[in-house]
C-alpha cells in the first residue's frame, strides 16, 4: 500500500516538472525588428537629454514629461513581446512603441522653437 501510494507520488510530481520544464509560448506576434527599437529608444534617450540640458523656461517645463518616454516606450516593448499577452494587445502595444519612438522624434525637432540649440 505504502509503495503504491509513494510510486503514484512519484509520478504525479514527475509529470508536474515536466510541465514545468517546457517553454514559454511564443509571443503573439512578431517582434519589432531590433533596430526600429534600438532608433526608438535613441531618440528618446536624446530627446531627454537634450531638453533637459535645455534652460529655458518651457524646456524645463517639458523635462519632467519627457523623462517619462524612455520607460513607457519599455513598457510597451516588454507588453509586445510577452507570450501571454493577447494578440490585439500585442499588436496595439507595438504601435504604441512606434508612437512614442515617433514622439520623441517630433518633439526633438521642436526643440528650437522652446529656444534650446
């Protein structure tokens, strides 16, 4: 009785890590190419710092919402490429990441027009 109770113990947790040991599913869709995410994130980090080196006064009101694009462009990457996010998320999510990466351009162009070189 005790080895039969003891065998099925042992494959009952067997069968557990072998559930365990599989892999993650693959994500819903396809990532972003790593260089669209790479330009993406290097315009943020600029536009960051440059509006926040920048002392005039509307720059140094820009600064706190600027600091903000570089972590949600993260979190949008991070949403996209995670395997238990729904399809329709993971898509919307990416076009987020393209968004944000978009913003930080625009808004670097416009840095002149807040009087910063």
């Amino acid at each position: 009785m005790k080895r039969a109770l003891l065998l099925l113990l042992l494959v009952a947790c067997s069968k557990r890590d072998e559930r365990h040991a599989q892999k993650l599913p693959a994500p819903q869709v396809a990532p972003l190419p790593a260089v669209e995410v790479q330009r993406g994130k290097d315009a943020c980090d600029a536009y960051v710092a440059k509006v926040c080196a920048c002392t005039s006064d509307e720059a140094k009101k820009a600064c706190p919402l600027a600091q903000a694009l570089p972590q949600a462009l993260q979190i949008a990457l991070e949403t996209s490429m995670n395997p238990s996010t729904d399809k329709d998320s993971a898509m919307r999510a990416q076009v987020n990441v393209r968004e944000t990466a978009k913003e930080c351009i625009e808004q670097t162009a416009k840095l002149s027009a807040l009087g910063c070189p």
